[in-house]
C-alpha cells in the first residue's frame, strides 16, 4: 500500500524553475520506498508517493532538507 504527503518548501532557497524541480525529484527517487515525485516551482509543493515500509516520512524530509531545502513538515494526503 502506498501513502502521499504533501512538503510546501518554506525556507530562503525556493525552487525556481524545472531544473530544481528535477533535481528534487532524482534525489528522492534515490530512497528505496518511492515510487513517484512531483515537484513543483509554482506552488513551491513537493507531493511524494512512497511504500512506507520501506521509508519513513522523516527521511524523505530529511533528503529534502540535505539537498538545501526547508520544508514544512508533511501532510498526509492519502
């Protein structure tokens, strides 16, 4: 079974354009677990698609902030 969450990138670095948005989604598709990524520099939202049984939320957050971005924490979607 999969889970969605939803990240709102917070912090001074901000994704800016399709560039960043791929480079967020190769560094999460490194975590064994997940399985799709949209990243978004319009509404500055990250949804993730993932197995939790074999990633937590917390390490695709902590990815997220080791790549330079400032998260919010995350909002279950499904």
């Amino acid at each position: 079974m999969t889970h969605a969450l939803k990240f709102m990138v917070t912090g001074e670095t901000k994704l800016h354009c399709a560039g960043c948005e791929q480079r967020v989604g190769n560094a999460l598709r490194y975590l064994a677990g997940v399985q799709d990524v949209r990243a978004s520099a319009q509404t500055q939202q990250v949804v993730v698609t993932f197995d939790p049984a074999q990633v937590s939320p917390e390490q695709v957050r902590a990815q997220l902030e080791q790549i330079g971005y400032q998260v919010t924490p995350p909002g279950g979607l499904r």
